[in-house]
C-alpha cells in the first residue's frame, strides 16, 4: 500500500499532532529521532540536490553560498563548477524556497500552510563534512522543522533571549564564541527538529557531507490581525488621521481626546470581523498547487476541426 502525502502528522511520527501542539509547539524545542535514515527520500535525496544546483543556473537567483556567517548570492553566468569548487573549499550550498522548484516538497508545504494557517516555505542547505558552519549563533523571526536528509548534523542550542520575536528582529552574538549554548543534539538521517521561533541556535557538520531541509512557518499573530483591523479604522475615519496640535503636550484637553479616540477605536473594531480578515489574510498565504491548471485550461480547447465562431451570431468581430 502507497504511503500518504507528507504532511504535518508523517513529519512528526510518532510524535502526534495534539502532543506536538500541546507540549511544543511555540514552547520548547522537540527532536524526533529515529533509525530510518530514508524516512525523507520521498521529499529530497542527496541526488536530487545535484540536479536542483544543475537546474539553478544560469541565473542561480534561488542559489547562496554560506561561509563564516556570511551569504553571499551567485551571480548570474557563473559555472557550475565554481559552485561546487566553493562548496569543496568548505562553504555551505543554500537553496532558498526549494519547495517552489522541486514538486515533491509541495504538498508538505501546503499541508503545513494549511494546517498553521501561515506562510510556509522550505530551504536546503547541503554543508561539506570536517567541521563546517554556515552560520554563526542566531535565532530566526519564524519557527522552523529541520529534516536531516543526509550525514549527520550538530546542533547546538543557546536558549531564548527574547520570546517568540517579531519577525527581523534577529539575535546574533556580538563575537565569536560568545554565546554559550546549553543543550547539543545531533542530528541523523531521518531525524527531525523542531525550534519555535526566538531559539537560539547553531549547526556544524562532523566528518561526512550533510543535506537537511529547513521548513519555515511565519504564522498569521494575533497582534498582526489586531494591528491590521486598526489600520482598516483609521483608514475610513479622518479623525485618526489628523495631526496632534502644536504643543500638544502642554495644551488642555489632549488626553481627553486621546481617549475619546481610544474609545471610538474600541467601538470601531468587531472581534468577529478581525477573526474573518485573519482568516482571509491566512488563505492568502498559501501557495496553490499550479500543476494541472494548463491542462484543465487545454481540456477546455474546441476539439479539432470545429468551428469556434461557428454560433456567435451576426455580431461577433474578426
């Protein structure tokens, strides 16, 4: 019997849904391991890397070369072999929103949408063995699902200074070695990590080659969906709008008409309205499935040797 699409439940097995968002999810990070180092070939092998770097030239605008902390884009024209000679030399391969070039990654994505109500998007990183970093302690503005597709990988992990952060709100240490990480992990084929977003953290190879997949979820926040019903008011009312008057913090009556405003802004937004907008902003995110739409608009052609005009009347124009 063929397996099922992956999808949010597959990705986290054994570990089940309910115990993921109960227990994990925007709390603590969880490290699915496992002894099937195949568990991902479905989704991404170490060849289809190869033939993802083959398939990103000549313009290479989805391809990045990591090294000491720094991502560098390939520019267009550049030979492939220059690609793989900087990955030899020690700098990691990145592959930005893969998802949207390779179609077996698709339906995982647009579960994993579907099921945060949230943007999703997938990046692969392929990291020589001996010891590499890409990058240097950080934390990222998104939670995070790493898939070890191949070889093994060390994660060290170095708490939350600030948690669940806006999105560009980065942490990175101010020097070498100045972050002092608190828990270590490795990661194996097959094996799977979950960081919620504000986790700081950090990866190296040991001794072989390492492909993992790093599955991004920015999700709809509440205080986006307030944030936007706010700006919807201020849009259809010019009291918002208007300027604070000169001196206005010596000058009689502005906190009562700041309150006045705070009030009819209250009055203004519908719990229900900025639920259904949120609703709407999330179904926006997602990214459909375009495969098929070609064939369902050639479906639709006149068959061969008819006449498409043949009943649109006396007043259809050549």
């Amino acid at each position: 019997m063929p397996l099922p699409e992956f999808d949010l439940a597959r990705l986290l097995a054994p570990v089940t849904v309910e115990e993921f968002e109960r227990d994990f999810r925007e709390q603590q990070p969880l490290h699915v391991a496992r002894e099937r180092p195949g568990h991902y070939r479905e989704l991404l092998t170490l060849d289809d890397f190869d033939r993802l770097l083959a398939l990103s030239g000549p313009d290479f605008h989805q391809l990045r070369v990591v090294h000491a902390g720094r991502k560098d884009p390939v520019e267009p024209g550049t030979r492939l072999g220059t690609v793989y000679d900087a990955f030899e030399a020690g700098a990691t391969l990145q592959v930005q929103h893969v998802d949207s070039r390779w179609e077996p990654l698709q339906p995982l994505t647009r579960a994993l949408g579907q099921w945060a109500g949230a943007k999703v998007w997938a990046n692969a990183y392929l990291t020589p063995g001996g010891n590499a970093q890409g990058f240097v302690p950080h934390h990222d503005g998104h939670d995070v699902l790493v898939a070890q597709i191949h070889g093994t990988k060390r994660w060290r992990l170095y708490g939350v200074r600030t948690p669940l952060p806006f999105e560009g709100r980065m942490f990175r240490e101010s020097s070498p070695g100045a972050a002092r990480y608190d828990r270590h992990l490795l990661l194996r084929a097959g094996d799977l990590l979950y960081l919620p977003r504000g986790t700081i953290h950090a990866a190296a190879t040991e001794d072989v080659t390492s492909l993992h997949l790093t599955i991004a979820v920015e999700p709809v926040l509440w205080s986006t969906a307030i944030q936007d019903g706010i700006r919807r008011v201020f849009e259809q009312d010019v009291a918002f709008r208007r300027s604070m008057p000169p001196g206005f913090a010596t000058r009689p009556r502005t906190e009562e008409t700041m309150a006045e405003l705070l009030r009819l802004l209250w009055e203004r937004l519908s719990p229900r309205e900025l639920v259904a907008q949120a609703q709407r902003t999330a179904a926006g995110l997602q990214t459909p499935g375009a495969r098929g739409r070609l064939t369902a608009i050639a479906a639709a052609d006149p068959a061969p040797g008819s006449d498409p005009g043949a009943d649109s009347g006396p007043d259809c124009e050549e």
